[in-house]
C-alpha cells in the first residue's frame, strides 16, 4: 500500500449532495408513513388476545355448543316419496 500520494488516500466515499438527498418533506413523510405502520402493527399485535376473549365469552354463554338442524319440511324435485324421521 503506497504511504504517499494520491494512491496513499484509497477510495473516495461519495457524499450525497442536496440534489440526490432526500428532502426534508420526504423524510417527514416517511416518519408519519411509519408511525402509522407501527400502530397497525401493534393493533394486529393484540387482535388475537381480544379475539380469544370474545370467542371465550361466546363459548361460556353457549353460543359455540352444537346444534343440530332438523329439516321442517321436504320436497323432491321427481316426486319421490321423502319422510322425515326425529332421531
């Protein structure tokens, strides 16, 4: 590695001019943008708890128990003769 010259500087880093740089309008923009996400994030974070405790509250009023649907009446479309059974 050369100790003198211009060689002994290595690569130059490019520094962002005002043209190439976001501006101050973009950088606000992109801070609100991801302010929102965040607080979408966590409400999606807690979704799941507030689900499990209203599914809890459903299945604890009865609301989730099996109910069996019984046919009021039937009909066939070619006439065969169809019945209904309480089992």
């Amino acid at each position: 590695m050369p100790t003198a010259g211009s060689p002994a500087w290595g690569s130059q880093m490019d520094i962002p001019t005002p043209s190439n740089s976001p501006s101050r309008r973009t950088q606000d923009r992109l801070a609100i943008a991801q302010d929102r996400l965040t607080a979408k994030m966590w409400d999606l974070h807690a979704q799941p708890r507030r689900m499990g405790k209203t599914t809890l509250a459903r299945y604890e009023a009865g609301e989730l128990s099996w109910h069996i649907e019984r046919p009021l009446s039937v009909k066939s479309a070619n006439g065969a003769v169809l019945k209904i059974y309480n089992e």
